[in-house]
C-alpha cells in the first residue's frame, strides 16, 4: 500500500483526493496547514507528497525547498489555484514532480498519480546489475547508488532533479535525447510547453560539473534535437 501525504488546507478537496486515492489503495496522511504538513513531510517516509501551494503558516514552494534541501527525495505533486507560467515553473524548479491546477479533473489527477508511481517503480529498477554503480568521466565521478556526484575530488551538491538528469545522460553516452524526452524520462510525465525546464536544470547542472560552461565538456549539445553526454572519454 502506498503511503500518501496531501497538504491541502481546503476540506472539500481533501476528502474528494482521498475517496480516489483509497481506490489506488493509498494509505492517507492529511495535514490542513503548511507546518504540520512539513512537519510530516520531514519526520516521515511517503511514496507521494501532494502539496498545495497557498498554504497557512508555511507555503507550499518553502515546504518543496525545505524537503528537498534534507534530501528527501519523495516525489512531490503540487496542487494550486494558480495558473500562471511563473508559478508552475517555480514549482517545478523547486523539485516538484508534476503540477496540476485547480480546478482539475478527477481523472487527470488520477493519471498524474499513477504516472509519478510508474516513474518511481522504473526509477527503482533502473540500476540492473550489469549496470556500473560508478561512472567515472575525467575528473567527474558519479555514484549512482549512494547518489554523490564529485568533480576533482570534491562532492557536488546536485538537487535530486539534477542527479536524475545527469544520471540519465552519463548512463547512455552519445545519445541524444529530445527535451520532451528527457520530460518524460525525469519528471515522469509529459510536460506539454515546458522544455524550457530541462533547459534551465541543464544551465545550472553544468555550471555546478563543467569546468567552463561556455565550452561544455560533459553536457553537450545536438543542435535541432536536444541534450546528450560526451563518449570523449
């Protein structure tokens, strides 16, 4: 049974996600106000975080920031009344999975639900044992299992967004992935318009690894296509 916290400070939408998530045979943790839901959020171990955004005490973007600076690597859904570019776009550079705005149906949020499960379930399962559990590139080194990343010997703090991106690329060097693909392949849905987001954690994933940004060594790339990984070494 997967275990669910849904941060929401509306009653109605609480009790409507939770009649649909018992269906999926989610086991519910409810929290109405911003401090006891990062109370849960950072005390306890979920398969799903569901979180809204304009929360009492503490918003929803502080708990996302808050969970992921403890490495709590639970996948976040966020839940809002807010329509707006920017705001989906914070949400998800934040370290949210996936977004999805009120009103909504209830058979998309189901689908957003299970997509971010399979995502997981793939995610858990991606390191097969003929895969290496180190990689090592110049002078970038990456430990897929305890999830560190290193340049020159020191350790590079990577939010788990930016692990899994790396991870992606450096495990199949020298193929190119679309951002659409990539969407599909970290978030775990697809982000219809917002390739952008892959950009802008591709910019700030070479600015921590690459030793000149302007010139990428390990990050590179296919023009008219999207992103891959060096074979250079």
């Amino acid at each position: 049974m997967k275990k669910v916290l849904v941060v929401e400070d509306d009653q109605n939408i609480v009790e409507l996600l939770e009649i649909h998530l018992n269906d999926l045979e989610c086991q519910l943790t409810k929290a109405y106000d911003g401090q006891e839901g990062l109370n849960h959020g950072l005390n306890n171990s979920f398969d799903l975080i569901i979180l809204d955004i304009m929360l009492p005490k503490v918003d929803g973007l502080e708990i996302c920031r808050q969970i992921r600076a403890n490495d709590i690597k639970t996948p976040i859904l966020m839940l809002t009344a807010k329509a707006e570019e920017i705001d989906k776009v914070l949400g998800l550079e934040t370290g949210a999975d996936d977004y999805l705005t009120k009103p909504f149906s209830v058979r998309e949020f189901i689908a957003r639900v299970k997509a971010i499960f399979r995502r997981t379930k793939f995610m858990e399962t991606e390191n097969q044992p003929s895969q290496p559990k180190e990689l090592f590139y110049g002078d970038l080194s990456l430990d897929i299992e305890k999830r560190k990343v290193t340049v020159k010997g020191k350790r590079v703090e990577l939010s788990p967004k930016e692990f899994d991106l790396l991870t992606l690329l450096a495990t199949n060097p020298g193929k190119s992935y679309s951002r659409s693909r990539i969407l599909n392949l970290v978030w775990g849905y697809d982000f219809d318009g917002y390739e952008h987001t892959v950009n802008s954690h591709i910019n700030r994933l070479r600015a921590k690894i690459e030793p000149d940004i302007s010139e990428p060594t390990y990050i590179l790339t296919t023009w008219g296509i999207g992103y891959r990984f060096t074979e250079d070494y």
